[in-house]
C-alpha cells in the first residue's frame, strides 16, 4: 500500500449480515478487503470511528427532482448534491421532468449531462421518461445510459411531461419488457381525484386537500399496473407509495410472480394528517401524507417486506410557488425538499419501532441500489465495491433548522424537528466529501451511466 491508501475502522461498521468491528481496507476508490479491527497496514491513511459513531454504507437515493437545466433555480445539481453529500448520501438517481428538455429524448439526456458535468458533488445517474407519443425514443435512452423510466398516471404538474394513460401504456410497456427496463410510476388515477375535487371547504384546511387526493386514485393505478405488469411481463415499481390499503393488493401480486415493487418516503412514516396545521403548505405533497393509521400501515408493510426501501422523493421549488403567505393548498406547488435528512428521520422513527441499523441500511442502501442493479457496487461494504460510505452518530440529537440545508431554497416541514442521527463525514470512492458541517474538496462525482 501508499500514502494514498485508506483505511476506516470502527467499532460498529453494517456489513451485509451483522454490526461488527472491522477495519475497511480502500485502493482506487474501491473497497479491496474487510479485515478485523486490528488489521492494519504501514503508510496507508487510517480514519478512527469513535465508539459512538457507526460506519455504514453510503446511501442511495433513486428519487430525486434536481429541475436542471431549464429549472435550475428551482434546485440545481450542485446544490442537490451537497445536500445528499452532507445527509450521507453517495449516489442519486435524478427523475426525468422538472427540467426543460426533460429527459424524454436522447437529446434531453444530453443537456441533462451538459448541465449536470463538473457539478455534481455524488455520483448521478439518471432516469428517462415515457410519455405519450415517444415509445421511438425508449430504446436509443436506454442505450445512451437511463437507468429506468418513468411515467405519470396524473398531470405530473409541468406541461413537458404529460401522463399517460392505459392505451399509452399498453404501446409502451412491451417495448420496456423487450428492453427488460424498469417503469417506474406514479401511480394516482385521475378519475377519483376529479371527484373528489368538488367542494366548498377552505383550501387552507389541510383535510381539504387530503379528501381531494383520495386512497381510491392510488388504489386503483395500483391494480390497473398489477395487471398490465402481468399481461405485458414488465419489472414494475410503485414509487412514493402513500396508501397502506394497496399493500394487501401489491403483496398478493408479488407472492404470485408479478415483477412488481414499491417504495414510500420518510414524510409518510413521520409525520400524519391529524398533525399539520392550516396554511401550512410547506407539507403538501402529491400523493399526500396520510392519517396516523396509514402511517404505522406503512412500516408494517416495510416489515414485511412487500415495500422495498425509502427514498427521498426531493421535489424543492422557490418558495413563492409553495404559497406560504396565502397558505393555499390547493395552488401551493406539491413537494417536499429533504434530500439532507433522509437519515435522521428514518432513523429516529424506525429505532423507536424496534427497527435496527441492518434494517436501515437495507432501506437506504441495499434497497435503492437493488432497483437500478448497482448492487454489484453500491450500497454494500464489501470488497470489490465502491468506497461510499457514511460515518454518523445514531445516538447524538439533531434540532432541524431549515435555514442550514444545503438544498436551494430553505423550506422544510421538518423544520425544527428533534431528530437522532448525526452525520459526521461522507467519504465518495475513498475521498472525503462531507466532514463535520461543511463540503470538502471539489465537484468529483460520476455519471452512472448503463450503456451495457
């Protein structure tokens, strides 16, 4: 080994079937051995976690609305990305609208790449889109590196990213098998929702916009991609699911060999309807958080298995579009920007339902990085692997300021929060992009581009 060799060691490193001592031996940004605590080796650089302090794989998050180019000033990747480098996050997927191109052509990838090249403090891969009219368009993204698609089963919210609808679908969906790519989808149905959207309640009350979003819309975009996914043979994944009645729906089909997966997001097991006061937009989020009971649904579905893994779902926008002085639900932009916390909050809620740190990372890593096949190098501490890891204090206490996210613009239900979970330092490929409270080094992150 050299001077620029590394070794981590700590008492408490997550490795794949237990927490356990050991000492993380890293050569060109990869891990090449996991050794006992004691094993170390002359002239290599060594990091001591304290005894207090866990060392786990970096996170991956596969759901993440950067906005850029077109939309910059909504978020933009270099602010994206340290925000995900100080929450511990070492690889991201960025969702394919928001930005003006989307990323529904090839050539929307590559102003997306354009944009994103020499700013990004993690490494990036990136989604492309189905919409209606462009199944031509699927094949050349998926050559050109796309981990996946998505699709809105709803208006998704800008015009340049229309949604499909079932006859889109069933053109869309046998090219996807024929590719084996992955469709990801926001799974609301737009007729529940017209429906539900006749009243004469305050736009300001919160349970206003909750009954205009009902269970009902998800439920049944659930069952319509149940059955497309088994008529068509297409991998499937749910993404931010909010209601628990489509868990007993999603683990039937499972258990009888459809290729279909869900996700949810830490604002769905923290927080609940009951609790969000009037006016107060910052939580609105589209499908939206739901009632105490449909959030310990939740986690029991995460127990059980049939939901994956957690996600952020990162959608920030300037603060005038989130109507905080009128505090109008009804016209307030609908997302939630909590790219940085997505730790803590998991974290505190899961320790305080008996969940443990192997449960954590399978959530936050393993999971994500299994959806988009980079479980061969990420999300693991294991040789052969990339050298992303996070070193964080599960016990030490976390007062949530929105004004110190690193993320564009300081809006945040979480927003003085009591949270547990500290990150102290967030190494990408054996260099050290996070330490303490500020952003070290430069924009080094890679694009995870599938070409193969």
């Amino acid at each position: 080994m050299n001077e620029r060799d590394l070794i981590i060691r700590g008492r408490r490193v997550v490795l794949h079937d237990r927490v356990a001592p050991a000492s993380i031996h890293i050569h060109n940004e990869k891990i090449i051995s996991v050794a006992d605590f004691n094993s170390l080796i002359p002239n290599a650089e060594l990091v001591e976690a304290g005894d207090d302090t866990v060392v786990m794989p970096g996170l991956v998050d596969t759901h993440v609305h950067i906005n850029s180019p077109g939309r910059t000033e909504w978020e933009g990747f270099e602010t994206a990305t340290q925000a995900a480098a100080a929450g511990g996050v070492t690889t991201l997927i960025d969702m394919p609208l928001n930005s003006i191109p989307p990323t529904t052509t090839k050539e929307g990838l590559q102003a997306k790449l354009q944009a994103a090249r020499d700013n990004c403090f993690v490494d990036v891969g990136f989604w492309g889109g189905v919409i209606p009219g462009n199944v031509a368009e699927l094949e050349p993204l998926k050559r050109a590196g796309v981990v996946g698609f998505k699709c809105f089963l709803v208006p998704s919210g800008v015009d340049e990213f229309p949604h499909v609808t079932e006859a889109d679908l069933r053109l869309a969906m046998p090219e996807l098998t024929r590719l084996d790519a992955l469709l990801i989808v926001h799974a609301e149905l737009p007729d529940p929702i017209e429906k539900a959207s006749h009243t004469s309640a305050s736009p300001r009350e919160y349970s206003t916009f909750l009954h205009s979003r009902p269970r009902e819309a998800e439920n049944s975009a659930i069952e319509m991609m149940i059955r497309l996914s088994r008529d068509f043979g297409t991998r499937v994944h749910i993404v931010h699911l909010s209601s628990a009645e489509a868990i007993p729906l999603l683990r039937d089909a499972q258990s009888t060999g459809v290729k279909i997966t869900a996700e949810t997001c830490p604002h769905y097991l923290h927080f609940s309807a009951e609790q969000i006061p009037a006016g107060a937009t910052e939580y609105k989020c589209c499908p939206p958080i739901r009632e105490a009971d449909n959030r310990e649904a939740l986690w029991a579905g995460l127990a059980e298995n049939t939901i994956g893994f957690i996600v952020s779902d990162h959608s920030p926008c300037p603060g005038s579009m989130k109507q905080q002085d009128s505090g109008d639900f009804a016209t307030a932009w609908g997302g939630i920007a909590s790219l940085q916390l997505r730790l803590p909050v998991v974290w505190s809620d899961a320790q305080r339902r008996g969940f443990k740190l192997g449960d954590l990372t399978q959530w936050l890593s393993v999971g994500p990085a299994t959806q988009v096949k980079l479980d061969r190098q990420k999300g693991m501490i294991a040789p052969g692997y990339d050298a992303d890891l996070v070193l964080w204090k599960p016990e030490q206490h976390l007062r949530v300021a929105a004004s110190e996210l690193l993320h564009r613009h300081k809006i945040s239900p979480y927003d003085g929060e009591n949270l547990q979970g500290v990150v102290q330092k967030t190494f990408l490929r054996g260099r050290k992009i996070y330490d303490g409270d500020q952003i070290t080094g430069s924009a080094a992150g890679k694009f995870l581009l599938q070409t193969r």
